[in-house]
C-alpha cells in the first residue's frame, strides 16, 4: 500500500478513480493529501430531555437498540453564520464534499496542524474503497476557550492509499457480517446506526467467547 503524491492524486481525479464533489479548489491540494471543507451542517448531542418523569440525563446507551431516538440535534447553518464549539464540546460535522472512491484507493482522515494548534482534536478514521458520500467529522474543543468554526474551513485532510489489488463493490461492502452502514451519506444524514443485533445481543450476554467461535 502507497500513499499517493499531489501528481498522482491529479490522475486519479483526471481517470475518475477519484471523485470530488464540488471539485477541488487551489487551496486543497497538498503534496500528500487533500485539505477538506467543512460544510453547512453540525450535530450537537442531546445532553438531557423532559420526560413524564421529569428532566433526566439523556444516556446515550449503544446497546439499547429498543431506542429509536437520535442523542443528537442537527443544525443548519447559513452564509455568513458561524459555530461556535464550547470548551469540551463534541460535535460532529458534515464534510463540504461528497467523496467517491475507486476499488483501488482508500482514505484515512487526519486533522490539519493549524486546526490542532487552535485546540481542535478531530478523530482519525478510514474511508473505505468504492465509498461514496459526504464524511462525518468529529470534532472535540480540547481548549479553555471558545472556538468559532465556519463553514469552509480546511480542518481535516484526507490521505490516499492505493491498495495492492483492486477491490470489488460487493466486498469493498462487506464490513465483517454485515453491509456497510454510512455509504451515500449525505449532509443531513450522518447520524449513527447500529451494528447488527446478533453481535449487539452477544455483547449485551458478556458472553464474548462466543464471538470468538469458529464457524
């Protein structure tokens, strides 16, 4: 596995093995990564709701998949409007761009030296091959102050890898059991959802020897 070059992330662009959307601009291309955007839309987590019982902690329980609610509230920006992220604070935010992989590269999100330097921690992850969609960003405020973020900064960039063997759709799908779960997701659609309910069942029953069964 190599990690691609401002040249060679140029040729994938140019035999489309590589997708932006909208197209890179002259300020996103790096020698070995692409800077991306921030766009318009935020989730803040519920930290607490009004319930017949009264106000009460909301318990963000991943295993409790009875829950049908969501533990975050969406917000849409505007032009010319900001957000601000309070000292602590964990949010999530929608990439700007819709990104398309081919079976042959992968990503890997990093956050931008400057965004660090501010006190923003945002979370590594992997876009896998064939994805094609907009990314959640996490985003945590590991400073004392407030920090203002706007649409359109570059906080993250992405690191191509091109794999040995080019991948299929069918298997680039297949996350273990299961289909992939965030493919196509766009800017208001980011919120999580639940692995399957068999290994979900199995961990609940502390019964982990079981998932270590062989088939």
């Amino acid at each position: 596995m190599s990690i691609l070059t401002r040249p060679a992330i140029l040729q994938k662009i140019t035999a489309q093995e590589l997708k932006i959307e909208p197209e890179l601009d002259e300020y996103q291309l790096q020698p070995a990564s692409i800077d991306l955007r921030i766009g318009w839309s935020f989730y803040i987590p519920y930290i607490w709701k009004f319930t017949d019982k009264g106000r009460v902690a909301v318990v963000a329980d991943y295993m409790d998949y009875s829950t049908t609610h969501e533990n975050f509230q969406l917000v849409k920006l505007k032009p010319e409007q900001y957000f601000e992220i309070l000292p602590g604070e964990m949010i999530l935010a929608s990439s700007l761009e819709k990104v398309t992989l081919s079976g042959k590269l992968c990503g890997v999100l990093h956050a931008r030296s400057s965004a660090s330097r501010r006190g923003l921690a945002i979370e590594s992850g992997v876009v896998n091959p064939h994805y094609s969609g907009h990314l959640t960003i996490p985003i945590t405020n590991q400073s004392h102050h407030v920090l203002k973020i706007y649409p359109g900064e570059r906080l993250c960039q992405m690191v191509l890898h091109e794999l040995q063997t080019d991948m299929s759709t069918e298997d680039a799908q297949m996350h273990g059991l299961d289909a992939s779960k965030y493919d196509s997701a766009t800017p208001y659609g980011l919120t999580s959802k639940l692995d399957s309910h068999a290994e979900l069942d199995i961990l609940r029953s502390g019964n982990l020897d079981q998932l270590k069964k062989k088939t």
